[in-house]
C-alpha cells in the first residue's frame, strides 16, 4: 500500500494462515484439506474484500478523488469493506443498494451507515443498468465526483489483487476452491494455477452459469492470455443470493462444533457444503491436497 494510503492503526494479516483441515469424513477419502484463512486478513476487511480493494483505494487517492461509489446487495459484504475502508483511509462513501429501502437495516447495512457510507436505493430494474452512462450520471449529479467501484469491488485492478493469494501457498496442491459472487477472485487464482492444478469456484447465485464468462472477461480485462483450468459449480446457491435452508444451517452448525470456525452463510458456507459434498461422491480421487478459501 503507497504511503499516502497508510492509516493509524491499521494493519492486515498477509500472508493469511494456511491450516490443515482435520475432519473424520476425509479421513476414507485420501483428500487432504487446508483452508486460506483470508477470513482473518483484517475485522473490517476480511479476505478478498481487502485484495480486492486495496488496488483501487490506491487508484482512487492517485486520482485525487475523496468519495468512493459502489454498488452491492442488502446483505453485501462489499459494502461493509467498503465503508470500513473509507473510514480507515479518510474517504467518504456512498453504497448504491438493490431493491428498496427496509426499515430498520440489517446487519451489513446497518455496519456500512455506523462506518460512514451514505445509502442509496435502485429499483431492481434500474440496478440492472447500473453501469449505463445515464444511470451513472444520476448518481455522480446526486454524490458528485466520485470513483466508480463495480458490484463486489470487481475490476482488474482487483483480479490482480486476487492472485496474490497464490504467492502465499507452499504447500502442493491440486485444487483450490473459493464461493464465487462476481467471479472475480476465481479469475485471480486461476491466472496463476500451475500445470496438474485447477480451480473451482462454488456459485452463491441462483442461475450462476454465466459466472465461467464473467471469469474469463476479468481474466481479459486484467490482460491474462492463458487458458486457465476453471470451473464453476452451480449446484450449491441454497435457492440463491443471501438465501439459506435448515440444511445449510445445520451444516454451519456441526463445523463450528467441529472446528470452532463459524462460516459466513452467505459464501464460505456453501462452498464448503458443496466441497464436502463432492468429497463424499468421489469426485477428487485419492490423494487429493485442496485449498479452499475462506473470504
């Protein structure tokens, strides 16, 4: 991070602990799995929100801009970075949210509005268009001066932040796996997968077969040429975006009991549901070392 960004206070956990996974339902399996605790990198700007960003914070303050701008769901973990960022670096923020505005906030909402960002609300509709020069126009008229942050902080800029996580791993591997949103940190990883390694992203959207395309535009965008070995499964949303199920929430349950780590409902515990899952089918044949990331 450049000087001008640095901040009292703050510091981030880089490299992010890699610990080994020890769980009796892997042990039949011949899988070895550890976990990228990126989880633990910072409180306020836990995994790839902080590799994500931190690029951009970079950008904006060369740019001279004072306020950042982005976009994100009610219950967007990107927008509680955002606005723990703004705080720590001294810029203002504003979160432009889907859907319309319910009283009292949750809990992501109501972190982002203790932390200084200031809401704003598109129709469902409109949010589809949100990165159109008229809709962006009406915000940057209503905010002013603004640098523009894309949904989930997702850009090249942030796909470049992403890889770094691999520049951390010494341990051999043969798949790394993360939950996947926008796609954009599948798209870092997977520029830097070795020969005989692959990477799985596991979908937290209903209908998130279009993710493999947006992975290859970030890759493109970020100006990776390789064909890197990717793939998203589609099968593990829960019923979609923020959703969750009695089953999920008994899985949650049980690897806190086993583990002590409470997993984030909203990405790391479908991942990993849908990892263990696939352990169980057969589908990594033994012996197997996984990475899977916690974000």
């Amino acid at each position: 991070m450049e000087d001008s960004l640095a901040a009292a206070d703050f510091s981030v956990r880089i490299p992010s602990p890699l610990i080994e996974l020890n769980d009796p339902r892997l042990e039949s399996s011949g899988v070895r799995v550890l976990l990228k605790r990126d989880d633990l990198i910072h409180p306020g700007l836990p995994g790839n929100k902080w590799r994500k960003l931190k690029y951009n914070l970079e950008a904006a303050r060369r740019q001279g801009h004072q306020t950042i701008l982005t976009f994100g769901g009610a219950y967007s973990n990107h927008l509680r970075a955002t606005a723990a960022a703004g705080q720590y670096f001294g810029f203002h923020t504003v979160g432009v949210v889907r859907g319309e505005e319910h009283a009292p906030l949750n809990e992501s909402l109501a972190y982002a509005v203790d932390h200084g960002m200031r809401l704003t609300y598109l129709d469902r509709a409109t949010y589809r268009r949100k990165s159109e020069e008229d809709v962006l126009d009406r915000l940057i008229g209503q905010f002013g001066r603004c640098y523009i942050l894309p949904e989930g902080g997702s850009n090249d800029l942030a796909v470049h932040g992403c890889a770094e996580m691999m520049d951390e791993i010494d341990v051999p591997f043969s798949v790394i796996c993360c939950a996947c949103g926008t796609g954009c940190t599948l798209a870092g990883i997977s520029t830097k997968l070795q020969s005989g390694q692959r990477a799985i992203g596991f979908s937290v959207l209903k209908g998130g077969g279009f993710l493999e395309g947006e992975v290859r535009r970030f890759h493109a965008e970020a100006g990776y040429v390789g064909n890197p070995n990717f793939s998203v499964d589609t099968r593990f949303h829960f019923g979609g975006y923020a959703k969750r199920t009695a089953n999920l929430d008994a899985f949650i349950a049980e690897f806190e009991t086993r583990h002590g780590i409470t997993l984030d409902w909203v990405y790391e515990a479908k991942m990993m549901h849908g990892l263990f899952e696939r352990i169980a089918a057969g589908d990594f044949p033994a012996p197997t070392t996984i990475i899977a990331v916690l974000c």
